[in-house]
C-alpha cells in the first residue's frame, strides 16, 4: 500500500479518537524581579543604545515584551535568575525612553499593593509608568501623582495603598542615541484550571 495512504490512514483514525479537553483560565504572572540600565549608541537606538541598555539590565539574550500595568495579587519580587534562556520570551511592565546626544531620558516605574480595607486582604497592585526627558525629580513627583491618581479614582473606597516603591533611570549620552529603562520582569506565571474531561 501506498505510503501517503498509510500516513492519511494513521491521521484520519487519530481524528476519530475521543478528544480530552484541559481548559484553562487567562495565567497569572506570579514572580518578577526589578532591574533597570542605560546604554549609548552612535548607530541607532533599536539595535544599539537599546539593546545596551537591556544589557545593561542584564536581560539582552531576551525577547522583550510588555503588559500594561496591573499586578495581580500573588505577584511577589524575588531576586534576579542568573539562568535566562538567550532567546526566551521575558514579559514585562516596562519604561522606556530614548534621546538623543546631550539631551536628557528618563524612565520610571513606580509601584503599589492595594489592601481590602476590612479584611486586610491583597487586592493587587497598580503600576504607572514614564518615558520622556523630565528629571529624575520631576519624574518621581509625577509617578506619585500618577498612582495618585488612579489609586483615587477607583479603588481608595475600598482599599488601602501601600508598600510603594518608585525606580528610576536616566541618561544624557555623549554618543549620538541614548536609552534608559526599568522593568518589572515575571519570571513564571500560574494557570488557572477551569476543567477537564
């Protein structure tokens, strides 16, 4: 018998067999560490003052991608791995910000847990990021502002804010481009089982 007829045989009968489902819910980030770095380039910013300063960070041999900025409530810092995968997706709560030579960057992450104010219970945490050229001053004002403001405007009837933390970097380059970052990078993440048969 023909070979390709077999091969269509073999999958056709695996198509037929009773199918078990495993549905699992949206993942959970749940481990994370803070890092942060500035790299110059006098190539460009992507593939030069960048990537320096994802190096910088010690999370170059990773490709970088970004969240939006909410921490769920089992999410806790832990220290750097000194095993990353070169070429392992790193996810990420990430500031970004990129000048040119002279010109001031500046990036900042500031942090915070919201508490059940009966319970005393983790609700989870809000995250506010800056890109742009300010100061490290006026930045850290800003950032405070910012959680501030999204901490008042939804969550202050119910929750206390606390246990903030503010990270910044920055970087006037002498070289032609320059980037400073900070991120929070998850590190592994909890799947929620919904059901299985």
């Amino acid at each position: 018998m023909d070979k390709n007829i077999l091969l269509s045989n073999s999958i056709r009968s695996q198509m037929t067999a009773p199918i078990h489902n495993l549905t699992v819910g949206n993942r959970i980030p749940k481990d994370y560490f803070v890092t942060k770095g500035k790299g110059e380039s006098n190539i460009t910013i992507h593939a030069g003052s960048y990537h320096l300063a994802l190096k910088n960070a010690g999370i170059e041999m990773c490709n970088i991608m970004t969240y939006s900025s909410i921490l769920p409530s089992i999410a806790q810092e832990v220290e750097k791995t000194s095993d990353l995968v070169h070429g392992s997706v790193m996810e990420t709560i990430m500031a970004v910000a990129n000048s040119e030579k002279g010109e001031n960057a500046t990036a900042g992450i500031i942090y915070g847990w919201l508490y059940n104010k009966k319970t005393s219970k983790k609700y989870g945490g809000l995250v506010c990021e800056y890109n742009g050229s300010k100061t490290v001053e006026a930045v850290t004002d800003q950032l405070y502002a910012s959680l501030e403001e999204l901490y008042t405007n939804g969550f202050s009837g119910d929750y206390d804010l606390q246990n903030i933390r503010c990270i910044t970097e920055n970087i006037i380059p002498e070289k032609e481009y320059g980037t400073a970052l900070v991120a929070l990078c998850f590190v592994n993440y909890i799947y929620p089982l919904i059901h299985g048969s």
